[in-house]
C-alpha cells in the first residue's frame, strides 16, 4: 500500500506537467495566436510533425520493448524500406502503408 506521500507526489507532478502543457499551448494560441508569425518562425515550426514522428519511432525500432530491448532485424528492415518507398514516392503515408504491409506479410510467412 502506498503511503500518501507518495500519492502527493504524484500529484504534484500531474498537476505540473498539466499546467507546463496548458502554458505552452496558452503562450502560442492565447498570446500569439492573433498576431501575424515571421516567416521563420513558419518555416521551423511546418518541420515539427517531420522531427517528431522519427522521434516516437525510433527507439521502438532501435531497442523494441517486445524482444528485450535488442535490435530486431526484420524491425529495422521495415523501417528502411518505410524510409525508402517515403522518400522514393515522397508520399509519407505509402511509406508508411508498404511498412504496415511488409510487417504484416513477414507475420504469416517468417522468414
């Protein structure tokens, strides 16, 4: 059982990280929403989807949680034929799309 300082803790933290992401959010939609962005501001900000989603996928990738944390080949194979049909058709989601399918394929019939 835990003791309630613990439980404080918690809370502490939930409530902290509430009110980190409310003023983020609050000092770009509340304070700047309405004024006009220099255009680099724009440019930087048109590359955060492109930095983030790397970002989520490559430690699953690189150390999976499903076989122990070591690299698993047929993982990274995906993920370079992902990077290779995206960048070849510059259409991320047929990247995305032939990754889905070579997963699913070496499932029913392992190598």
């Amino acid at each position: 059982m835990t003791n309630i300082a613990e439980r404080s803790d918690l809370w502490i933290i939930i409530l902290g990280l509430g009110l980190g992401s409310f003023g983020l959010r609050f000092l770009f939609l509340g304070l700047v929403g309405d004024r006009a962005m220099p255009e680099w501001m724009l440019r930087h900000l048109r590359y955060t989807a492109v930095a983030i989603l790397p970002a989520l996928v490559a430690p699953l990738v690189m150390w999976p949680a499903a076989t122990g944390g070591e690299t698993d080949p047929l993982r990274l194979g995906v993920a370079l034929a992902t990077v290779a049909v995206a960048y070849l058709t510059k259409n991320v989601l047929a990247g995305m799309g032939a990754g889905s399918a070579i997963l699913l394929i070496a499932a029913v019939w392992p190598i």
